[in-house]
C-alpha cells in the first residue's frame, strides 16, 4: 500500500507540472529480466511509470448516469 500511495501522489505531481503519465503493471511478468538488466538483486519489482509531455489531451469521458442511488442515512 505504501508503494501504491508513493507512485499515486507521483503522478499528481506530474500531471500538476504538465506531465502525463501511465501506471504500468505488466512488466511484472518479466520483473526477473528487469532486475537483472538493472543489476537490482535486493528490491521487488511493484510497477513502472511512464513519465512523459503529452502531445494532446483526451476528451473527458460523459458521466453515466443512474448508477448510484442515496436511500439516505
């Protein structure tokens, strides 16, 4: 959880200083290859981030409506 929260408040940074980013889990399955290539013998592989100047921005997806209902407290 710790490692979640660390990479969470890292993509907000960026993305306040115009970065763009991508939280990466696949390359897991290949932590092994990775970590030999890094020379890392003493660390888990969590996840990778892309970091990186976007060339556009995506449009914001509509709302969808109806899919949460309050009955009240």
């Amino acid at each position: 959880m710790s490692v979640s929260a660390l990479v969470e408040n890292l993509m907000l940074l960026a993305y306040e200083r115009g970065l763009g980013t991508c939280w990466m889990t696949g390359p897991r399955y290949v932590a092994d290859e990775i970590d030999r290539f890094l020379g890392v013998t003493d660390k888990e592989f969590v996840c990778a981030v892309v970091l990186g100047y976007p060339d556009q921005t995506p449009p914001v997806p509509p709302r969808k409506t109806g899919k949460i209902q309050f009955i009240g407290f």
